[in-house]
C-alpha cells in the first residue's frame, strides 16, 4: 500500500511539474511576442518620425528657396493698408509668389523685418525672400481708390483718432466716439476676438474700452465702409499682430490688458528699441515692490491735455490714470502701442535700475539705481 501511495504522488508530482514548465513556456513565447510588437511599433513610430523630419526639413528649405527660378513673369499684387505681416504672406502664397506663407512669417520674424509699407507691387515667383522684403519695405505704387485713409499714428489716443476722423472723413468724432462706446458693438467684438478683448471687457474705470486696442497703421475708408467696418479692421489688424505675443503673455501669467498698458507707456517713453526694453524693465522692477510707476505718459492721459512738462500739481489729480499716486497698472492702455513697445513688453531688458529720465534736447535716456542719482540726473539734464 505505502509503495503505490508513494508512486501515486510522484506520478502526481510529475504531471505537475510538466504542467507548470508548459505554462511557463507559454508565457515565455506571450512575453517575447508582445516585445516583438512593442519594438515593432517603435521602430515604425520612429520610422515615421524620421520621415516627417526629412519631409519638413525639405518643406522649409524648398520654401527659403524661390517658388520658381525660371519664371521671370510678373504678377500685379496689391498689399492693403493695415495688412499684418501675417496678411502679407497669405496674400504673397495665394497670389503664387511664394511657396509658404507659415514659413515667410517664421522667416520675417526671425530676421526682425517690419516696416512694410502698403501699395501695388509687381513679384515673379524667381524672387528670394529678401529680395520681396525689400521691396515691400521700400514701398509700391499707391493704390487706386475711391474713398480716404486714416493714419492711424503709433502712440496716439482714442480721442486723437477721433480727431484725424472728424477732420478726415464725413463722420465726426462724436459718431466715432459713440461707435467706440456702444455696448452691443463692444460684446460683438469681443465675442469675434475673445482671446484679445476679454481682459479689458472685465476691467474698471477705463475711460475707453478699446483704448489700445486699435493698432496703428494706415486704413483704406472707402466711400461704402461704415464706422464699425472700420473700428473692427483695427480690433482684427491688432488681434493678428498679436497672435504673436499670445503665448509668452500666457506665460508672464499677466493679462493682455497688463500688457498693452505697460507697452502704451514705454510707446511714449522710449524711441529706440533698446531704450524701450530698458524702461519696460524699471517699469518691472516697480512693479515688483508694488513701487507706482511714477510716469508722465499716464498723468496726461488723467489730465487729457498735451503738456510738454507735468507740475506738482499735476501728480496730484484725481484720476484712477495717476500712477504717480495708485500703483499698479491702472486702468488699462493711455494710447495705441506699437508691435516694437509690445516686443519690449514682453522681452524687458533685466537691470537693478529703478529710475529713468530722458534728456528732450538729445533724446538720451539716463538710467538710475537710486533716487539720489536719478535727482543728479535730473538736476543736471532737466533743471
């Protein structure tokens, strides 16, 4: 009995164990199978990634390149007044003057070219990049229409727009001005450009909700345009400038609202880009030991009158505008900015300066760490 027990259980065991390196074996086959998919679907995944890399790289280089060096024929394009560098290239890629609009923007970005000017051009697909971006800094032939243009200048107010409107067109600037303030026309605007209007929608005590929202640039007002067609080409022609700045605004966990009204000040304060990125820093340092922003621009705009220099009493008016009293950013933009004072915004100059005073003879800005060497300056170039 005890021996065919024994024999039992290891018949038993043996069946067991057979059992058990057959289910291991299995296993074994399942996990190198699912390796070999897994390494198949990443060499293919790199594969592809290769090959769009490969794609992309001869996309963009084709497009550096003129779309077509042997043909000389020339094509009659027209770029409107107020048309973004965006609006430049779509026009340049559907008129088959280029081969890519996304990479013409990328380039003219790139290489810091502005300055393009409005007007009829005459391009040939054998043109380079630089060679069509030179001729549009040059300017074209003016455009046949019948109808006005409105300058609208870098640095200027709503109320100033108004005036060239009012001297310039069949509308005064109180028709401008209702336009400007009227409810169901501001929510349309800010329902077609939510990402660009709604900061300044929520603010309070502006003067003007627009105010620094309509970009600077020279508008064709035909005969047939109306008020609000032209208050809206302004809104959409800042909107695409702005697609630019969007992201690192988003990233500087600052409101667009924020931001055009710091570049407002620095449009007036400096000239030159360099000045600019400089002062948007101090105006940075400020902020940053909740510091007012002591600065002319905004106490003129309070005052709404054009004063070459501000007195004590001046800093002293009561207006939300007075950043010599409220700190902060106030109430929003006192003028139309530039996309060189947006840029300078966005890309401040880093300093321990806390202080800046601009000489009117030469133009020459004088920058201070402390307050006894900015009244040095002041004594020395303003007094």
């Amino acid at each position: 009995m005890s021996k065919r027990k024994n024999n039992s259980q290891t018949k038993d065991q043996g069946e067991t164990s057979v059992n058990l390196t057959g289910m291991e074996s299995g296993r074994q086959k399942e996990t190198t199978l699912v390796k070999k998919i897994v390494l198949s679907i990443l060499a293919a995944f790199i594969l592809l990634l290769i090959l769009f890399g490969v794609i992309g790289y001869q996309y963009v280089t084709t497009s550096l390149k003129p779309l077509d060096k042997e043909n000389k024929t020339e094509t009659l394009v027209e770029i409107p007044s107020g048309s973004s560098s965006k609006a430049i290239a779509g026009i340049l890629q559907d008129e088959g003057i280029i081969k890519s609009a996304i990479v013409f923007s990328y380039y003219i970005r790139m290489n810091n070219e502005t300055g393009f000017q409005a007007g009829n051009y005459e391009f040939s697909p054998s043109m380079t990049l630089d060679s069509i971006i030179d001729q549009l800094q040059e300017g074209g032939t003016a455009s046949e229409y019948e109808g006005t243009k409105i300058l609208v200048k870098e640095g200027t107010s709503i109320d100033q727009i108004g005036d060239v409107i009012g001297e310039n067109t069949k509308y005064s600037k109180e028709d401008f001005l209702a336009v400007i303030q009227n409810e169901a026309f501001l929510t349309k605007m800010q329902t077609k450009y939510p990402e660009l209007l709604t900061s300044t929608m929520e603010a309070e005590n502006t003067r003007y909700a627009l105010e620094g929202y309509l970009f600077p640039a020279t508008y064709d007002f035909p005969e047939d345009m109306t008020l609000e067609e032209l208050v809206e080409k302004m809104i959409s022609t800042m909107d695409e400038v702005m697609l630019e700045f969007y992201p690192k605004i988003k990233e500087s966990n600052r409101s667009v609202q924020d931001i055009l009204t710091i570049a407002s000040l620095v449009e007036r304060e400096g000239f030159t880009l360099e000045d600019r990125k400089l002062i948007a820093g101090v105006f940075n340092n400020r902020l940053a030991i909740d510091m007012p922003l002591q600065t002319d621009i905004a106490v003129l705009y309070a005052l709404d009158e054009h004063k070459e220099y501000i007195s004590n009493k001046d800093v002293s008016v009561d207006s939300p505008y007075n950043l010599y009293v409220h700190p902060g950013f106030g109430p929003g933009p006192v003028n139309s900015p530039s996309a060189d004072a947006i840029k300078a915004t966005l890309q401040p100059t880093e300093s321990e300066y806390m202080y800046f005073l601009a000489d009117m003879k030469t133009g020459k800005i004088y920058y201070a760490e402390t307050y006894e060497q900015h009244l040095k300056y002041k004594a020395e170039y303003v007094d």
